[in-house]
C-alpha cells in the first residue's frame, strides 16, 4: 500500500505515538501507575490517591478532568503528550469490570506494560492477558511495583517471569535495598546508581533523583556499606549472569525488558517511564486480508484506516449512547473524513452523528495512526470492523476468547419472544456475548462470556433499547475450550458440553479446570484451545 501521509508534521506525529495498555492483576498498581504517568506528563500537578463512588482509588485531579469531559476517561483511552512523545494508554479493566473487552483492547495496542506486585509476582489474570499479548505479537515491558514494601527476592521475580511466561527477562534497572530501605536503582544502561530522595507529601510530587557513578566516594554515607556493598554485588552479578537484550528480540516478544519501582512513592518511576517512550515502538506496519484474496500489510503512513476493537453502552442513563471505539492503524483521521464500510459494502461519513470521544468529545479535530476514536451510531459497528479510505482490504479478524461464564437467558414475557430473537441477534453481532448452542439440541441457546459484566450489559441493553425484559439462569460451567481434531474421536468427561459457537466451530465446555485437564489428557491427538 503507497504512502501517502506524505507531509512531513503527520509523519512525525505517527512516529511520537505511543498505543499500550497495562496488563496486571488486580490491586498490582495499574491506577497508581497511569496516575503517576500522568503527574510526570505535568497533566496533573498533584496525585493524591481519594475513594471515587465505586470504592476504587482514582485522583482527585483525574476525576476533575473526567467530570469536565463528561464522560469517563478511564473507560477507552487516554491521550497526553510526555517528553516528545504522545502516548496513548488504553484501559484494561480487571476486577468486575473484566469482560472481552479486557482483551480486544490488547489487539489495538502497539506493546503492553506488565505490571506485577513484588510481593505476589504473576498472578492468574496477568497470565491470560500476557497470553494474549504473545497471540499478537506484542511487545511487554515488565514493571515490579511497590519496591517499598517487604517483597521477594529481585532474581526470584526474574525467574517466576520467565518460568511462568516463557520469556526472557532482562534488568533494566536493579533495586537498592527493599522495603523501608528502598533507596534507589542500579540504572544498567547508564551503568548509574540513582537514588531517590523521599518526597514530602508521599508521592504526591515528582520525586527528585541523584545520580551516581558507581566509584563515587560519596555512595558511601548516602548508602551505608552494607547496602553498597549488596548492590555492587548485584551489580557484578548481573553483568556476568544477566540476560542480554536486543531491541529485535524485544519487538519479537522474546525478550521483556524489567523495571523495579514503586509507584506510590514515584521510586523508579522517571527512569522506567523514559525508557518506556525510548523502547515501545511506534505504530508499524499491520496485517490485513486483501478483498481480492491473500494477505498484506497496512503503512502506517499510508491513507487512513482503523478497525473497531470495542463497542461499549453507556450504561448511565442521562448519556445513553453506545460508542464504538477504533483504533487508528494508518494516516490520519479528520472530521467529516468519508470512508467505506468493508462489512456494509457502503461509504459513510465520520461526523455527526459519529463524534469523537477519545480526547476531548467535542473538539478533537485530527488523530492519527496509534490513536483512538470513539464514534457514535448505533447499529452501525461491529467488534472487527474495518473502515478505511482506499476499501479493498480488511483489518485481520478479532480473536474470539475462551468464555468462562454462561448462562441460559430468555424473556420473562413469552409475548416478546420476536423482539428478543432480534435484540439477542444484534448484540451477539456485536460481539457483546458470544452465543452458545449445545451439539445435542438439549438446552435453548446458552450465551457465553469472560466476564459478568457483559451479561450485565446485555441483560441492560435488551431492556434499554429493546423493551425486554429478561431472565438470566447461570450455568455451572466454569471454562472452555475450541476442539481441534475429529469430533467423532474425541472423548468427552462426563460433566462436559459439546456445543458450537456462533461461527460453527466446536466449543467443549467444562465444569472446572480439573476437568479441561483430564481432557486433554485423555485426548493427546486433540487440541483444546483458550483463543479461536
Ligand atoms: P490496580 O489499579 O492494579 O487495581 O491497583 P491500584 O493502583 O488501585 O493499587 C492497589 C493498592 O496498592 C492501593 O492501595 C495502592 O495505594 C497500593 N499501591 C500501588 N502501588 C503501590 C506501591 O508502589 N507501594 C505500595 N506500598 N502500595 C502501592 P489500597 O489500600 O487498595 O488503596 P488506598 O487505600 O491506598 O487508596
């Protein structure tokens, strides 16, 4: 495909862009992290960590600027420029809020942040979302949070990373002492030792750094001996042990790059956030299916094109739209710009009603390859959309991810079956739920989700802009899995379901974990597997 951003200013706009979200496990830093990100920005001139009405923790200031936007900034993605570059972070949620959309955020970013808890290491969901960050070839720079509490050793984390994860790990910074004793970190690259002085307010304010080299005479009062001597011992160790790292076989997701810090006290925060916008890569090139048959590859730099990577209904009843939210893959993006519909075989025209939210909903003009827009009209996207200037091309279809959750839902009024059927149809081609049918015809339509949130939603939506009421009876399946193989060979447990998922391919559903094991060890010639 020609490039044709040809001007120089959008091409450089392209290249400062930074698209990544953070993947973690609940309670590992993430909010604490992206406040952080935005008070060494300068966006916000203070952090301080207050209760919003969900009992989650949120800034005061952060809330302010959610308030003035009028819509919640923390639900798609967040943009301001730091240092030169532009970063773009896309929300991850976890907790309750967990649900496909966690993951399809994965498939419009450029690399990902793993951040984990010193103390915990990896836990469960970080797992499944690094998962996916391997399934698409994204780049994952590691963060170990709150260095300031009593945590594990700092080789012991290095090696849960690469045991658990099958990646490499390599240190780009190392802790000086931990917990109380926390004083700063070895920076590898700059073979610096930079120490952190305690800020007044506890992380409100950017924390002041001294650096060192590491024969400077006066380590020694600032660190005591024995704290010295531990971190030029490391220091050695590393340079004999530690993993090499290239740049390429970060890009190829061998290698993560790994930070040690603290991001309630802004320990180790500069550093690793000044390496973040050094090592990410800008948005590249993109895989696409050509309509003519075959596959390519998308220029950032050539005419505008996106794919829509999450549909969400404002579930606030003063604000009832439903957004679609696209990423940006390549040019850029202006007000009233005409693209075609690849999957409506028609042109539209991206202004109102399609205005933008991903910046600022009412004045954001133009966006580029990396960022996100969220466009408003109802029926009019699905999960996987491709919209672009030049046509002929479509965006790689959107994994569909092991649901975990299911449930039997039909209208609490008979009468309203045929509004039902459609409401149902439409959501699930959205991508709101998957949709589940047993082989043996035994149960009615079972839907399927990673998270409760999304029957949630579709039980509210069905209401909402339906008229339906429903009634939703939770099934005890626990997890999943698409089949490979012959059917006719497979060996199923006895508590597990066969069924079909909305594009005909094989879905065995089980009742735990225990039993997706026994499965697959009864079946060696079959593949079961957590992405379709
Ligand atoms: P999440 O978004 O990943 O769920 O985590 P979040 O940032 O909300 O942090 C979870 C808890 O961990 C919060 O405490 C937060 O203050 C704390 N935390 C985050 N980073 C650090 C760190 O570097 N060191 C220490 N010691 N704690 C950290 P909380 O008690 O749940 O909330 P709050 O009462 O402090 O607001």
């Amino acid at each position: 495909m020609s490039a044709s951003v040809s001007d120089p200013e959008s091409q450089r706009e392209i290249r400062k862009r930074r698209t990544f979200a953070i993947i973690s496990h609940p309670d590992a830093g993430k909010t604490t992290l992206t406040e952080k990100l935005l008070l060494y920005s300068g966006l916000i001139r203070t952090a301080g960590l207050v209760k919003n009405r969900r009992g989650k923790a949120a800034t005061s200031d952060w809330m302010g600027m959610e308030r003035e936007r009028g819509i919640s900034i923390t639900s798609s993605a967040m943009q301001f420029p730091y240092k030169g570059a532009m970063i773009n972070v896309l929300d991850t949620p976890g907790h309750e809020d967990f649900s496909e959309d966690t993951y399809r955020t994965l498939t419009a970013a450029d690399s990902a942040i793993m951040v984990l808890d010193a103390m915990k290491g990896v836990q469960a969901q970080t797992l499944k979302l690094f998962e996916v960050c391997r399934l698409r070839g994204i780049p994952v720079l590691t963060f170990i949070n709150k260095l300031d509490m009593p945590g594990r050793d700092p080789l012991d984390l290095m090696h849960e990373v690469e045991e658990a994860l099958g990646i490499q790990a390599s240190a780009f910074n190392w802790p000086i002492g931990s917990g109380k004793e926390f004083a700063g970190v070895i920076d590898r690259r700059r073979d610096e030792f930079v120490l952190f002085k305690k800020t007044a307010a506890g992380g409100a304010h950017q924390a002041e750094l001294e650096r060192y080299r590491p024969d400077d005479p006066r380590l020694a009062a600032r660190l005591g001996a024995d704290l010295l001597d531990q971190a030029l011992h490391d220091r050695e160790l590393l340079e004999v042990a530690g993993n090499a790292y290239t740049q390429d076989d970060f890009l190829a997701g061998k290698v993560t790059p790994v930070f040690f810090g603290s991001a309630l006290t802004n320990f180790g925060l500069e550093p690793f956030f000044d390496a973040f916008v050094e090592l990410a890569p800008s948005p590249g090139p993109r895989p696409i299916d050509l309509a003519e048959g075959g596959e390519g590859r998308v220029d950032p730099y050539g005419e505008f094109s996106a794919f829509v990577f999450k549909i969400q209904a404002n579930m606030d009843r003063r604000h009832r739209d439903v957004i679609s939210f696209i990423r940006i893959c390549s040019g850029r993006f202006t007000p009233n710009l005409v693209v075609k519909h690849h999957r409506l075989e028609r042109e539209i025209r991206l202004s109102r009603p399609h205005s933008m939210v991903a910046q600022d909903r009412n004045t954001l003009d133009e966006a580029y390859a990396g960022d996100v827009v969220g466009l408003i009209g109802r029926d009019l996207y699905h999960i996987g959309d491709t919209l672009s200037v030049t046509g002929g091309f479509t965006h790689k279809p959107m994994p569909a991810f092991q649901p975990e959750i299911f449930a039997r839902i039909a209208p609490k009024a008979p009468s309203l079956r045929k509004r039902f059927d459609k409401g149902m149809k439409n959501l699930i081609a959205e991508g709101a739920v998957q949709l589940v049918k047993p082989v043996d015809g035994s149960h009615d339509s079972i839907v399927g989700a990673v998270g409760r949130l999304q029957f949630e939603v579709l039980q509210y939506r069905l209401e909402d802009e339906y008229g339906v009421e429903t009634r939703l009876d939770p099934l005890p399946y626990e997890c999943s899995a698409w089949l490979e193989g012959d059917p006719k060979t497979f060996k199923p447990t006895t508590s597990c379901l066969m069924a079909r998922d909305q594009r005909g391919r094989l879905l065995v559903l089980f009742r735990g974990d225990w039993d997706k094991r026994y499965a697959a060890d009864q079946n060696p010639d079959h593949l079961l597997l957590d992405f379709a």
